[in-house]
C-alpha cells in the first residue's frame, strides 16, 4: 500500500466533505433573526432534521402501515420511510380524536379497523409506530411473529423484560426491529459527523459527550408522558438517542454504565416524573457522557439546544443540532477543529439515508441501515443505566 497517496486521498476527501454549500467558513459568531419555533411537542420530529417532511420520495419499492400515532416523531418516520420508498397504505390509532387529524394529513392512508387488519395484510412489508412507549415493543413483538418488519419510535423498549422478549423473537423470525434515533438518522450534521469520523478527520475517537435538553410545556403533555410505567424513566426516553450515538461514534461494540443518576428536581407537581438524568460509560472503543433534562428555558427559540461533541486524538467535532445559541439560524450546525484550523459546516442540505438504507435492508434482508445487535445494544445499555440509577434530589 502506497501510505502517502493513501494519506492524500484522505485528507482531499476530508476538505471535500467540509466544503458544503456554504462553503467552508472560519468559525465566527454570525447574527441571525430570532424565529421562533413550534412549542407544541411534535415541533421535534421536525427540529431534529432542521427541514419539513415534504423531501422527494421514491417510487414505491414497498408497502408499508402505522399502528400507534400517540407521538409527533411518528410523522418523520413515515417521511423517512416515503424517502426510501415506502408506499402509505394505512394507519390505525386507537383514539378517535388522533386518527381524526391525521387522516386529514395522510389522505392516501386508509384508516384500518383494527391493528389485527394490518397484522394480517400480507402485502405489508413494514409496520411504523410511535404508540405510547410501553406499547412498542408489544406491537412490534406481534408485527415480526406476523412475518412483517417493524421500525418502532424511541424508546423502542422500555424494560428489560420486554428487550428479553424483543430478542428472543427477533432471532426465531429473523425480522427487522429498527428504532428511529432521529438525532442521528434525521440530523444531517450528525450523519455528515459520521463520514468525517469515518474519513478520520479527528483521528481516533476517544469520547462522546451527548446533551438533550427538551423543554417541558407539560400544558400539551398527555396525561401518560408523566407516568414513569409509560415512559420508562427520562434516561429509558430520552437519553436512547445518546446512547445510540456513543455506539456508533466511538465504533464500541460492548460497554458498561459506570454510573447514572435521576430526579425529579423542580417538578413536585408530577411525582412520577424525572426531569434530570445523565450517564458515565465506558465501552471497548472509547468513553462516554450523557445528560438529558426538561430545563429548556422559554427564552430560546426551539424546543432543546440538543448537542453532541466527539473527541479524537487529533481533534474534535461539535454537533449543535437544533440551533446556534451564537447566532446562526436554523440548526444542523457542525464545527470541526484539528490539528491546523477551526472550520464551520452549515449541513442543512446533507441527505439522510436511513429512510433510503432500511427499504433496502427490508428489500434484500441486510443490515446496512444499523445492525440490529446495535439497536439491541443500545437499548440495553440506557435500560440498564435507567435500572441501577441512583436518584438525587437537590431541592431545598
């Protein structure tokens, strides 16, 4: 092997991939207009893409149906699977006023009479859901005994109990069981953050550090987002994200939770509610940290300054996913800083193939979207972390 061509080829395709539409751009805190997002609870299937749902869809290679509709992130799982090729030929929601609305925003989708009326349509290759968190893994259990794939919200699972079950399944059907991680498969700075690490543009990666701030606006909650047994606890929800996050940047196939904690630390009203949790790991690849909250101020313009900072050898790159507190507008932010510069990517216009790599997968019985000892992995690991947490109160 040729190490010096080898080494040119590298960093070119690392220039190249930095020099986006934007161009490449020395880091600078650039003013911006103060646009308000959504507040509503769905506003964050769309922030963690920074774009609407309405991206060029394939011609259809598959069919697919929803069952379960109790969380927004359910609308950019059926826009990431209409990019990869799915067909929408029908959805059932238990709630009458839910299945309401969105008929009215999936005209193409025929309303089944029940979730068995799917299960037992043969010409369905994929299930979606994002029914109340406990009751994904019961409905993906039945979609893969069904012989059909299944590609559940996060948190997928929410007990050990049930990821046991989710396994064992999973292994006798042979089906897929994919969770959408929309902070890495619908953020496109963090799918750009994926090549360059791949490219080795930071060297080997040593840490992740994975912060999900969320704001509360409880007024809009249902009455199951503050009941634990629904939820599965803040590190089971939200921290799945990071989790699956440190798996794939630092390329761990094995890890074990050092230490996590939880509390309920300014929410007395709802007693089964935690609004802090955050998580030491240590994996076979590298180290990581998490923390998650529903701290998000009301004076920032969307939902959570969500961000994930990876630390190599010869560098480092920031992710802030939902916006630039510093100025910029819009989100998919990426700063990269090595050995000679510090440069900003505005990834905004980034493709996201997961929608795109799980037809495929569904298609030719791959895995090239994630493995699934990946998505189970990362599972385990925030159940675990959720499990053995010690809580903490701070309140006086």
């Amino acid at each position: 092997m040729n190490t010096k061509r080898t080494q040119a080829d590298r960093r070119k395709f690392i220039k190249e991939s930095v020099a986006t539409a934007a161009g490449l751009v020395a880091m600078s805190a650039m003013p911006g207009k103060n646009i308000r997002a959504s507040d509503q609870p769905g506003s964050e299937s769309v922030a963690h893409t920074g774009r609407t749902t309405g991206t060029t869809a394939q011609a259809p290679r598959i069919r697919f149906s929803v069952i379960g509709i109790n969380h927004d992130h359910i609308h950019g799982q059926i826009a990431a699977t209409l990019r990869g090729g799915g067909e929408f030929v029908s959805f059932y929601a238990k709630e009458p006023e839910l299945a309401a609305a969105f008929a009215k925003r999936y005209p193409q989708a025929k309303l089944a009479r029940s979730a068995q009326e799917i299960l037992e349509d043969n010409s369905i290759q994929l299930v979606v859901s994002a029914a109340i968190p406990a009751e994904r893994a019961p409905i993906g259990l039945a979609v893969m005994r069904h012989g059909k794939d299944y590609m559940s919200d996060k948190p997928g699972i929410t007990t050990l109990a049930q990821l046991a079950e989710v396994r064992r399944v999973q292994k006798a059907t042979k089906r897929i069981y994919s969770i959408m991680y929309s902070e890495r498969f619908e953020n496109a700075a963090t799918v750009k953050a994926g090549e360059l690490v791949k490219a080795g543009a930071i060297g080997q990666i040593l840490q992740t550090t994975g912060l999900g701030p969320h704001r509360m606006n409880s007024k809009a909650r249902p009455q199951w987002f503050f009941d634990r047994k629904y939820f599965g606890g803040i590190i089971c929800d939200i921290a799945s994200h990071q989790f699956d996050q440190f798996l794939f940047f630092t390329g761990s196939n094995s890890a074990t939770v050092v230490a996590s904690q939880i509390g309920n630390l300014h929410h007395p009203q709802y007693p089964e509610l935690e609004d802090f949790g955050d998580v030491m790991l240590r994996g076979n690849q590298g180290m990581g940290y998490i923390r998650v909250d529903w701290f998000t101020p009301d004076g920032l313009n969307t939902w959570g300054d969500g961000r994930l900072t990876i630390l190599g050898t010869d560098g480092f790159i920031e992710i802030r996913k939902n916006v630039d507190i510093a100025g910029r507008t819009g989100g998919n932010h990426l700063f990269l800083v090595d050995q000679k510069e510090t440069r900003y990517v505005d990834c905004s216009k980034e493709p996201l193939p997961y929608g795109q790599k799980l037809v495929d997968d569904i298609i030719n019985r791959t895995e090239t979207a994630m493995t699934q000892e990946h998505c189970f992995l990362a599972t385990e690991l925030a159940l675990k972390a959720q499990q053995q947490a010690q809580r903490i109160n701070v309140r006086k």
